[in-house]
C-alpha cells in the first residue's frame, strides 16, 4: 500500500526526486510506497506495480535475500 505526496517547494531544498521504476524526474506528486522496509518513490502507480512484480523480483534478490 503506498500514498501520493505532494512535493512542497521546500521539499528536500533544490534535490529532485526520480522514479525508482523508470527513473523519470517527478516534478510534484510522487506516488510513495515502501518495499521491502524501503520507502521507494514512484511517478505513478503503474511504476510502483512494475516494480513490485517486475523489477523487484528480477534485480531486487540479492537485496531481499541479504
Ligand atoms: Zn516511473
């Protein structure tokens, strides 16, 4: 389960935020869930459901077998 956030200007200062899916810049509203203990940051909720069942399971094993 995640939420979107709204990113306020002060936001982190100057930083940008990218989706740990596709790696897109998100300009304002980043969808944020947590995986695996992680708060991951998305542009969408399709991103963070690739991640989940795509990414995750193809690159993420050595992370989640640590
Ligand atoms: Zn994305």
């Amino acid at each position: 389960m995640g939420e979107w956030k709204e990113k306020e200007p002060s936001y982190l200062g100057a930083s940008f935020v990218h989706c740990d899916t596709c790696g897109k810049m998100i300009p304002r509203r980043i969808w944020t869930e947590t995986v695996n203990g992680e708060e991951k940051s998305f542009c969408s909720v399709q991103c963070a459901e690739l991640y989940v069942t795509y990414w995750l399971p193809k690159y993420g094993k050595a992370a989640a077998s640590r």
